[in-house]
C-alpha cells in the first residue's frame, strides 16, 4: 500500500497538467505529457488575470540574446541570455508600466551551470528609486521561482510598482561575480495574482529542482563555524526515507562537522509580523543515529528559530519581555541532551513549553498557526503529523516592546550548537529539512487547507488520500 500511495501521491504533486475524468460513480485521474498538453494551448493553472511581462518569443523585446525555439516553456520559445557576452539585458517596452495589480512576480530559468552561490539579479527601475531580487543559479534544468512583491529589496525611494520604468537583469553587481561561461534561458515571465495553481505559500521550499533556491520566495542560508563560513554545510540530496509521510524525491541536508560553536540555518525572507496570522508548515528528518557518540558544551542545541533580531533579550530595552535566554531569538526549538524537543513560546507573561521526544528515523510533519499580537487576544496551534498536539488561546504572543519593522520575525530552520565529538562518536550531525512554507492567512488560506496540502496525518489513514478521492470522491 505505501508503495502504492507514494505513486499516486507523485502523480498529483509533480505533474504540472492532470485531468480529471467522471465514469459513473469513479473518478479516474491521469497525467497528461506536458509537451501533448502544450500542443493543445492548455494553459494550466494560471489565472486569467495574470499579466504577461514577456513571453520571451521575440528577440527584439530585449536589447540582447537569441531565442531558442526547441527550450522553453510556453510560447513558441525562451530567450538565450549568454553572460560572457552581455553582462546585462534590458527589456524593450512602451515604459512605464503598470505592475501594480498582482502579488507576485514569476518566470522560468533554464540553467546548466550549476555554482552553489552564484546568482544573477531581476530589477524593476521606478521614477526615484527600484525594487531588486538575487536568483539562486545552482540547478540544472528548467526551475521556476516565484516573487511576492514584499521580498524585493527596495532601493531609495521608488514611486511603485504602477510607475515601472526599466526591468533589468545583470550577470554581475549587487555582490554578484559575473561568470562568463554562465548562459540560461528566460521564459514566460509574468505578474500573477497566486503563488501556485491550488494554495498560495508566501515562501515555500521543495527543493526538488535540486537548488537551495526557494519555489516562492526568498532564502537566506547562514553557515557558520570556527569563525568562518562553511557554505558545505547545505547541500540538495535524495530524500533519505521516501515514505507515505514525505514522498518527494529530494530534501535539503545539513550537515555540521565538530567545529565547536556551529550555525548552520536555513532562512525565510522577514515577514511583517505584528496583528497578522501565518501559518508555517515543515517537514523533517532525524537519522537514526543523530545524537549518538555527541558531547554537550550547551546543554541543548536550536533545530529552529523564530527571530526578532537586532530586538533581542540581552537588550535591556526587551529583557523583561521575554521568557529566558539570550540572543534575538523570540520562539524557538530546541533539543536536550536526553533528546527531548521543546517548542518554547517566550512572551511575557504567556510563556509556555511544549514537550515532545525527539522522533528519529522517519519523516515527522509540523504545522504551526499563530496569531502574533502584543495583546491578549493571541494564539497559536501546533499540529505534529497532522493531529493537534498543542493549543493557548488568549495569550500575548508579542513582547511589549515589539517594534513592527525593526522586530519583525525572520523564522530559521537548522542546527544552531557548540558539541565536541566523543571517543568513536558522531563526525557530524546531520539534519534533513523539506516542504518548508508559511502562509499569510490575509490570503484566504485556512489551518485545513495547509494540512490537506501538507498531506500530514497521511500514516494515521488506512487508505492514502488520493485512493480516497478516486474511490471515494473526496
């Protein structure tokens, strides 16, 4: 049967065009190619309102590059930006445009130089000032990244996204090194009003093209040890224990080697925190073996940090606001040396710890819903592989002296140490990280939605959930 579902479950999430077909009381569903459906124009889950910024089919819609008619994705073909030749591309239009009506910036990138931190920059000039994003080059293949708006980092004083004047791409600047061997694709790049075809994520990581690059999103991946950073410490491999609790092909390792005090954590872009609701959803893996032959300097180590930095209680402007510790960390989780994992929610005077024992050797699923708010109107849900393991209602889960901007919440996820190696211990500590997202409940998504898509609970159903659509309809 987990045979069974897991190749089920991969039809439904890594097949870009599925049709379903009702025979009397059955329904059938089966992937279409997407090449066959490409010939038919069916344009699968895009809204009918997205705006085409370009369709990349005519070369002279950008001041440089050639179009390849046999790579792309929608269209009639993509357009070659070879780096060693043009350090930079504009785009040819009838300026300024208006971008203002849609969330979310999208585009496909196909890449055959995979660097792990190289990166090119997409940027939107506006009368005063622009709006910038860096893209991850570290895949091979087609990948499709998507931008909400509010992750762009605002440069001056732009008049928005209704008054666009030049978009740019440049191989080099913005901490950039230009690789001149470096040439991708560009494809089908548009303003959309949803992040995917069935449920918006304001970030989410899959991993699955094989890059640290997030799908939706941006990502801040923070390795250090000994002093000095250690980019290796992150790497995109085969999902270690494909199972019916996590199908998918690939996951994010991190792996740190005895270097005494270690941070090796993957980020989300800040959000804007105060009087919102998010929900955040994960995936992840503990070997068997993780914490055996491991010695303690801390007496506990974080797995995952919800931050408030530079807000931080070793501050004597936020000591008395948050619940124990040091650091800009607000909430947080952490794990002792008897392998218990604590979820800790730190706001004066609603402080409260969740217990769990450290789960190793399978995929476990976590959902967290929290309504962050300086009164007494907060709350939060924790679900853990889909069942509601905690629920406070009623409480502050802001410190007083929250200040939105400077404080708002960076959420972390990784191994945050000091260990030493025991005689014919551990060498590393290796964590498996997957399907990391948050939703922004102000887009309509509820806890319900976030699960289902999560396809937590999926060992507690005698039937997997797509057999019980197909049998059952729902």
């Amino acid at each position: 049967m987990d045979t069974l579902c897991m190749l089920l479950n991969h039809l439904v999430m890594f097949r870009k065009y599925i049709c379903s077909l009702w025979l009397g009381t059955l329904i059938f569903l089966f992937a279409l190619d997407p090449v066959w459906a490409a010939s038919m124009d069916f344009d699968a889950g895009q809204d009918v309102s997205d705006v085409i910024i370009s369709s990349f089919d005519n070369a002279n819609d950008w001041s440089a590059g050639t179009i390849d008619t046999g790579t792309f994705i929608e269209g009639t073909g993509s357009l070659v930006w070879d780096h060693g030749l043009y350090s930079s591309i504009g785009m040819n239009a009838d300026y300024p445009l208006d971008l203002s009506s849609g969330e979310y910036i999208s585009g496909w990138v196909y890449n055959e130089l995979a660097i792990v931190d190289e990166r090119f920059t997409l940027l939107f000039y506006s009368s005063g000032g622009d709006y910038y994003v860096k893209i991850r080059t570290d895949f091979v293949g087609w990948k499709r990244f998507v931008f909400p708006k509010d992750v762009f980092v605002v440069n001056n004083t732009p008049a928005g996204w209704h008054d666009i004047t030049s978009v740019r791409f440049y191989a080099r600047g913005w901490s950039n090194t230009l690789n001149p061997d470096r040439v991708v694709r560009l494809d089908d790049f548009r303003l959309t009003r949803s992040s995917l075809d069935d449920i918006s994520p304001r970030f989410l990581a899959s991993f699955e093209a094989g890059s640290q690059a997030p799908d939706v999103g941006t990502e801040f991946a923070q390795s250090t040890g000994g002093g000095v950073s250690h980019p290796e410490f992150f790497s995109v491999v085969d999902n270690p224990a494909p199972s019916q609790a996590n199908p998918s092909d690939k996951a994010l390792l991190i792996s740190v080697s005895v270097d005494g005090y270690t941070r090796a954590e993957y980020h989300a872009n800040r959000m804007d925190t105060r009087e919102k609701t998010y929900i955040y959803a994960w995936k992840e893996f503990f070997p068997s073996d993780f914490n055996v032959g491991v010695g303690y300097v801390w007496n506990s180590y974080g797995i995952g940090q919800w931050k408030t930095w530079p807000c931080e209680v070793c501050n004597d402007d936020y000591a008395d606001d948050i619940c124990g510790g040091c650091g800009g960390i607000f909430n947080d989780r952490l794990v002792s040396k008897d392998e218990i994992h604590r979820f800790r929610f730190r706001a004066e005077p609603d402080c409260n710890t969740y217990y769990m024992p450290l789960e190793k050797g399978a995929w476990h699923s976590f959902v967290l819903e929290i309504y962050w708010t300086k009164s007494s109107n907060g709350y939060y849900r924790l679900y853990n592989n889909g069942v509601l393991a905690e629920e406070q209602e009623g409480v502050k889960t802001l410190f007083d002296s929250f200040i939105p901007g400077t404080c708002d919440i960076m959420w972390g996820m990784g191994l945050y140490m000091n260990w030493k190696m025991i005689l014919g211990g551990a060498t590393s500590l290796d964590y498996y990280l997957d399907d990391m997202a948050y939703f922004d409940t102000d887009d309509g998504i509820t806890i319900d939605e976030v699960l289902e898509w999560q396809g937590s609970g999926y060992k507690n159903n005698p039937i997997c959930p797509v057999l019980n659509f197909i049998l059952n309809g729902s």
